[in-house]
C-alpha cells in the first residue's frame, strides 16, 4: 500500500524568502509519481509540479522545484521567492504509474502562510 | 484552458436524500475519479473510472455510492442514502492517459455537499 506523510500542519514564511514543505512517501512499487498541489481558500485543487521515480533531474516550475531524494522517499517541494498569494493548504500526492486508473493517495497537507 | 467542471457548487440535503453530483471531465480525457475532503481534511480517493467501468475504489466507497458516464460527457456521483458524515466537498477530476508523463489530475472546483 502507498503512503503519503507530510508532517508540518503549518509553515509560516516571509515575502521573498524560500520555503520548503516537507513529503515523505512509502511504496514498494519502482514505478511511482509524486505530485504537489495546491489549495487556497477558494477550495480548488491547483496542479503544481510532478516527479516521475526515473527522472533523473529534480522536476522545476518557475518558483517551485521539487528535492526528490528516492533512497530518503522524500518529495519536498521548495517555493522560492514566496509572495503574499502563496498562502494556502500544499498537498504531497503519489500514484503508481503501471496500472490503469491507480489512484492519487495525498497527505494531509501543510498550510503555509507567507507574511509581508 | 479546458478544465472540469462541476454542478453544483453547493448543495443542501436531508439526510436520508439521495443526491447526484455532476461533473464535466476535460472532452479527451481518458480517466476518471472522485474524490471527497471533510472540512479541514485531506482530500480522500473514492473512485477511479475507465472504460465505462470503476478500476479501482476505496472502502469509503460502499453501496450508498455509485457513479455513472450517462452520455459520453457528464460523469456522475451519487449517494442513494446521505448520512451527517457525507458533509464534504466533492471533487472530480480527469486525467488524459495513464502513461508515465500524463500522470497528473486535473481538478474540478468541487461540489460542497452539506447534510442536516
């Protein structure tokens, strides 16, 4: 079975500096992608990076970049540059890839709040 | 952009109601799921859907659930009986492909479901 943790409830952060939201996972499956998300208050679930298990390179998206240490599972999505609409609920997720309709299991998620 | 959409953003039902959610995945998308998130928790897989069959549920997704594709466009969750701890939001959401970089869920905004 997958497991997703994600055990900061809350991060705070100043405007302009970097964060990271921590994500460690467990699977025994080698075929695996991880998967960051974001929910501000409106509610809407916002894709924001993905890491495959045979990427060799850690995954970037403009201000988010993603630490993958596979011996660790760890999956930490690092925000640099934080801005005042960052503010929100993050969500670690992971799916095995080498099955059809496998689901997304998340975390409980980490809610950062960036002051200015 | 294509995105998924959901009716309705917010319903009110007795308990003991039946309810159908609705959803429009994204029109070349291959997959499709449902998830729910209880206020302030983390958002929970229900079902998974291909091929006009369910691939994979969770436990959460017992008899009082199913979920249907009508008309080749509208994807549905319902609820025969609601109880009390139904109260979530509902989301959908449709992924193109199950191959290695399509990996991702794209969300819908979700459908609150409020059970008195």
């Amino acid at each position: 079975a997958q497991k997703i943790t994600q055990t900061q409830p809350g991060m705070f952060v100043q405007e302009k500096e970097a964060v990271t939201l921590d994500c460690t996972y467990d699977t025994s499956d080698p075929s695996y992608g991880l998967f960051w998300y974001k929910q501000p208050s409106s509610g809407e679930m916002i894709f924001l990076i993905y890491q495959g298990s045979y990427d060799q390179q850690n995954a970037t998206e403009g201000r988010y970049s993603l630490n993958f240490q596979k011996a660790r599972k760890s999956a930490n999505l690092v925000i640099s540059a934080s801005q005042l609409g960052d503010s929100a609920m993050y969500f670690c997720a992971m799916r095995v890839l080498n099955q059809a309709g496998t689901a997304l299991i998340f975390g409980k998620g980490t809610t950062l709040s960036v002051s200015s | 952009e294509p995105e998924v959409t959901q009716t309705p953003s917010h319903q009110v039902t007795q308990m003991g109601q039946e309810v159908i959610l609705r959803c429009v995945p994204i029109s070349n998308h291959l997959y499709f799921y449902w998830y729910r998130q209880i206020l302030g928790q983390k958002v929970e897989f229900l079902v998974s859907f291909y091929n006009n069959e369910i691939s994979e549920k969770s436990e959460i997704f017992d008899d009082q659930f199913s979920v249907e594709r009508p008309d080749g466009s509208n994807f549905t969750l319902k609820i025969r009986s609601t109880k009390l701890e139904d109260s979530a939001m509902y989301f959908c959401a449709s992924s193109p492909g199950q191959g290695y970089y399509h990996g991702e869920l794209f969300f819908g905004e979700g459908s609150r479901l409020t059970v008195l």
